[in-house]
C-alpha cells in the first residue's frame, strides 16, 4: 500500500459550490458550458478520465484590507461539479476554452459512434 | 369532546413557520425587494475606506453593462445571450441564466457617489464605491 497518495488531489469532503451547467448533444459530440466566475484562469482543474469529468474551482477575489461580508450569496471559495460520461463519448479529444468564468467544453463523439447514413442499394 | 383533529395546528403552517425561523436564524432576511437570490449573485463587502459590491456576472460582455446610481441604489442591468445552440441539437440540462436581469443593492449614506470604480475581470464585476472624507476613521491627536 502506498499512503502517500497524490497530495494534489482535491479533498472531496470540502464543502463548494455548484456551478450552473448546460449541456447540449449533436450528433457529433456534446458541449458543456458552465458558470464558474471569480475563478482564474490557473485556478481551474478539469478532469476527464475515461467516465468521469470532474470540474474544481477556486475563487480568487481582490479584496481590500479590512473587508468584512456584509452580505454573501456566493458564500464558499470552491465550486466543484462531476459527471459520468457514457461509453460513446471521446475523452481524449476534448477541447475546453474559458473566458469570463465561463467554460466551454467540448467532448466529441467517438468515430465509431457519429451517426451514419447507410446507403441503400438498389436490388 | 371526542374528536381530535389529526393535525392539531395545521402541520403545513407549522413547516412554513419552521422554515422562516431558519432563515431569519441564519441571517436570510429577505429583501423589501422580492426574491433575495437571482442574477447575478451578489455579495457586498464592507471596508473602513470603501464598500466593495461583487456581482458574479459570467460570461456578459462589459459594454453590454449598464451601472446607475440614483437615491442611494445602485442598479446593475444587462443582458446575457443563451448558448449557440446547432441543429438538431438536444439540450439535455439547462440551469445557466439567460435573457435581461436586474438587480439593485441599497448604498449606505456616508459613500461618496462621484468616485465608484466598476472592474469586470473573470466573470466578476467588483464595484468600489469609496466612503466620504468625513466618514472614513480617523485618528484624533490628543493635545
């Protein structure tokens, strides 16, 4: 057994935030935008393995000294999301671009799995 | 009497009555102007020299922001285009806003309304709204 597994990892048993997510399938692959803002750019860690994506962020606001809340809707400094992704879906090929705490992902389906017209051939 | 009613304070009044406790227990008050939560979220910071209002605006283009100040509230309105969507595409989960919000903060009196800054970086609008001179703490020398 080896116990000093990947201290990097994030810890699971933080309590974050649920970033809002959309999700659109075409016949070529699927697209997820979610909404995670106040995160950086380097503060953002996407993983996709074979089934799962998972999605972590850490909110970094400029504050000025002395500050104190006196009013918090976005009251934690993590949003954290995962996913199951299904069997058709092409991990390796995935793109992600992020802008203004938007996300966009894009999981192309696997060549095997697009959508194709069968020719039908005359008898 | 024989009869008992079996539910002697009506329970559905009694949850409603459980659940505005917990809110008002935890801080929740809700605003005199309607829903408490929307887009974008807001959070409003309170410093010696500023008040920092935060607005978690994802994803808009700063141009497309309109930030008014009249009577001591500041409103924040604008507009957030909903996803390109190609053809015969299947939305399968759609929880992000889109379309026009609005949503005011009421400023407190001792800021000095002439000098607000207003930054929008990583899907953040941070609006610093300086205090007045008089109103910032100072140290009194004693004589």
């Amino acid at each position: 057994m080896n116990d000093t597994t990947r201290d990097d990892t994030p810890r699971n048993d933080e309590a974050a935030l649920l970033p809002p997510v959309n999700v659109i399938e075409d016949a070529a692959g699927i697209t997820l935008y979610a909404d995670l803002p106040g995160v950086p750019k380097d503060k953002l860690n996407l993983q996709l393995d074979a089934d799962t994506l998972s999605i972590e962020g850490e909110l970094v606001l400029a504050m000025p000294e002395g500050m104190s809340a006196s009013y918090a809707e976005v009251n934690l400094p993590r949003y954290r999301r995962t996913f199951t992704l299904s069997k058709e879906l092409d991990s390796e090929q995935a793109v992600a671009e992020f802008h203004d705490g938007v996300l966009k992902l894009r999981i192309p389906k696997a060549a095997h799995a697009q959508p194709r017209k069968i020719a039908i051939q005359a008898a | 009497m024989m009869y008992r009613s079996l539910f002697p304070r009506d329970l559905f009044a009694e949850f409603d009555r459980l659940q505005r406790e917990l809110q008002q227990g935890i801080g929740l008050s809700p605003s005199i102007r309607g829903a408490s939560r929307g887009f974008p979220a807001m959070n409003v910071g309170s410093a010696p020299q500023s008040v920092e209002i935060y607005a978690f605006a994802p994803g808009v283009d700063p141009a497309s922001l309109d930030l008014q100040v009249e009577k001591g509230v500041l409103t924040i309105s604008g507009e957030r285009a909903p996803d390109a969507s190609p053809e015969k595409s299947t939305v399968h989960i759609d929880e992000r806003f889109a379309g026009r919000f609005r949503r005011t903060v009421t400023l407190p009196d001792d800021v000095d309304l002439n000098q607000v800054v207003a930054r929008y970086q990583d899907g953040v609008l941070r609006i610093s709204v300086p205090r007045s001179e008089a109103a910032q703490p100072r140290r009194i020398t004693i004589k």
